[in-house]
C-alpha cells in the first residue's frame, strides 16, 4: 500500500488541505460567516446554513432557525384563518377576538403609539424625510440635525428601549459605547433590526466628520473610586474607535400607532464622556431625552457612575444649566419605581419593555425647572 508521508508541522496549519489530481497540495474553498464575515471553510458553511462555530454566531443561527418557525408557524394559521390581520392597526389578532379587538382598541383612533401621551410627539423634520428619498447618505454627516432634539444614550449596548419609548419625541438617536465592537452592531443593523422598521440607508462615518482634526477633550476628568482609572484605560483600549449613521423607514404595513414613519440612528464606538464633549457640549447643542438605562458601572465595565447626580458625565451635561428635557433612567428586570437622583425632574411614569431577550423596567422623568 501506497503511503503519503505528511510532516508534522503540516497537521499544525490552520486551513485543511487535500492533495490535487497533479499530487500538490491545495487549501480547501472557503466563504464568509453570514453573521461576523470571518473566513470559514464551505464544508462548515455547509452544515451550519452559512455561519461559523463561534458562540455569537451559533447564537444568531438559532435566532433566525427560531425566526423562520416562528413565520412558518403565522404563516399556517392564517392560510387556516385562526390568525386575520386587523385592518386598522395591521397587528396580527386571533380571528376570534378580531371584532373585539377593533372595537375596544381600534375604533376612532383609541389605539395611537403606546407613549404618545407621556412624551409629546412631533413631526417628522423636513432634514429626515429629505435624506429618506436620497440615493446616499451625505457626507459630511448632517451633525447640526443629527443632535439637535435628539436621544443620546450612553453606555448603550446594543438596547432598542429608547427608539420604543422615545421615538416621535425625537427621530434622532445618538448611541454611544466603548464595549460594543463595529461588528456587533453591524450584524445587529443587518438583522430585521427595530420592530416595525427597516433598514433605509447606511453609511461608517469617520472622526473628522464630528469634531474638527486635532481636537481633544476638554472636560475634567476625575475618579469617583480607585478601580476607576484602571476601568477607563481598559475601556479605552480594547475599543477601535468606529462610527455608522443609518436612517430607518416604518414598514408600509403598520401605521402612525407604532411609532413615525422615519428616524435617524447614529452609533459611535468610544468613550462616553469624550463623545458627550465632542458633540454636544463643544456646540452648545442640548439633547432632548437622555437614556441612563444600566450604564454598567464597576462589573459592567464603565469606569464611572453616569446616575451619580455628583459624577463627571452628570456634571459636564448640567455645566452650563441647559439640562435635557426627559430622561430614560432604568434596569434589567422587574422593580419599583425610583426617584430621579437629580434635582429639577418629575417622574412622569415608570414602563417595562422587552428587548433582545431582556426585561427592563424604566422610569420617565421631566425636567421641571432650570438648575
């Protein structure tokens, strides 16, 4: 029997290798993970319906494996009629409970956005509709529209809470997170992404396009513990500093009920504070809402507490006295209501939604006076 003789550093190679019909060796065809675009053998591809073996990516295979029994499922029911769509709202209601439904909830309009009457809602601006129809994102980025009454939520994640409760108030929402990679959001921008919404257009925006070349934060830092500097320089360096712009449209079926038809999303990968610096304090640009919703001090990796009414980010946003509107302050899972932990805010109401899988409770505060 013919035997081939391998060398022992061969077995070590990344790739696997066969042998051609000329006898050389020859790496095996390979393709991208639909998820984080790392290279991956075809055979793996294959067998996992186009993902690689990694965690994040398993986790996203069986997202969409639950996505498409979840639609195959609504599918069967309504082609049987145990499901009917309601003519008013587009929702999805059991034929049975259909008539009730449109006539408790629908009728005359009863049926508006879930928080249209704790948050007042405004038109859609003209800035927004105007990129809506264009081919492109422009470049520069439209910095003055973007964070004029917008959301700025920082420490983020990747958390869709305040596009549910603050969408219509605002149509601009400003994200900003030192833990959260450019591929994690891109995946989650390609995902069906915001109920109700769809991707429109999408662009990476670069530094230069913010804050003029050369500058440098101005606001003080200062440590409100001893593992804070450590936390602020491990935070700092594993982030690659990225920025992606994308504007979503509502999807035809639904309706002024789930929210307005456009809103603008801007995520920056970076230190809260020095973004905060950057885009609103540097302009005298004031957001409208603020999200304080688990900023994760300590464990959760920030290197200090943004509810803290006495800490660095709290006192660079109320330096000059012009304090946000309404502020989203909240947490993971089930609570009672809080008070606001800063001076000059009412709770108006406290919500709970559900996002990517998680319980949130959080509590609506406006600002009642000048401080």
């Amino acid at each position: 029997m013919l035997r081939i003789l391998v060398p022992s550093a061969a077995l070590r190679r990344p790739l696997r290798q066969t042998l051609g019909h000329t006898g050389q060796v020859m790496a095996e065809s390979k393709t991208t993970c639909q998820a984080c675009g790392v290279a991956i053998l075809e055979a793996t591809a294959k067998a996992t319906g186009g993902y690689c073996r990694s965690y994040w990516c398993e986790e996203k295979r069986r997202a969409r494996e639950r996505a498409d029994q979840q639609r195959a499922d609504i599918e069967v029911r309504l082609n049987t009629g145990k499901l009917q769509r309601c003519p008013e709202c587009g929702n999805l209601i059991r034929s049975f409970r259909l008539k009730t439904h449109i006539d408790e909830k629908c009728a005359m309009g009863v049926r508006g956005h879930p928080y249209a009457r704790v948050l007042p809602h405004v038109p859609v601006p003209e800035w927004l509709r105007r990129l809506a129809d264009a081919d492109a994102l422009p470049v520069p980025i439209a910095a003055r529209e973007v964070l004029g009454e917008s959301c700025f939520y920082p420490s983020s994640g990747l958390d869709g809470s305040p596009v549910l409760l603050a969408n219509g108030c605002v149509h601009s929402f400003v994200y900003v997170d030192y833990g959260t990679t450019r591929d994690a959001v891109l995946g989650t921008l390609s995902s069906p992404g915001f109920r109700h919404y769809r991707l429109l257009l999408q662009r990476e925006v670069g530094r230069h396009e913010l804050v003029p070349d050369g500058w440098t934060p101005t606001v003080r830092y200062w440590f409100d513990d001893p593992g804070a500097h450590d936390r602020l320089m491990a935070g700092q360096q594993g982030c690659e500093p990225f920025g992606i712009w994308s504007i979503w449209r509502r999807v035809e079926e639904r309706d002024e009920r789930v929210g307005p038809r456009l809103f603008s999303f801007l995520f920056l990968g970076g230190e809260a504070l020095a973004c905060h610096d950057g885009l609103y304090r540097r302009t005298g640009v004031v957001p409208k809402v603020m999200a304080l919703i688990q900023p994760g001090h300590a464990f959760g990796g920030n290197w200090t507490d943004f509810t803290d009414p006495v800490g660095p980010l709290w006192r660079a946003v109320s330096e000059k006295g012009a304090l946000p509107d309404y502020l989203l302050m909240g947490s993971y899972g089930r609570r009672r209501p809080e008070r606001c932990p800063f001076d000059g805010y009412e709770r108006l109401r406290a919500v709970a939604t559900r996002d990517s899988g998680q319980n949130r409770t959080i509590d609506i505060f406006r600002r009642v006076r000048v401080t």
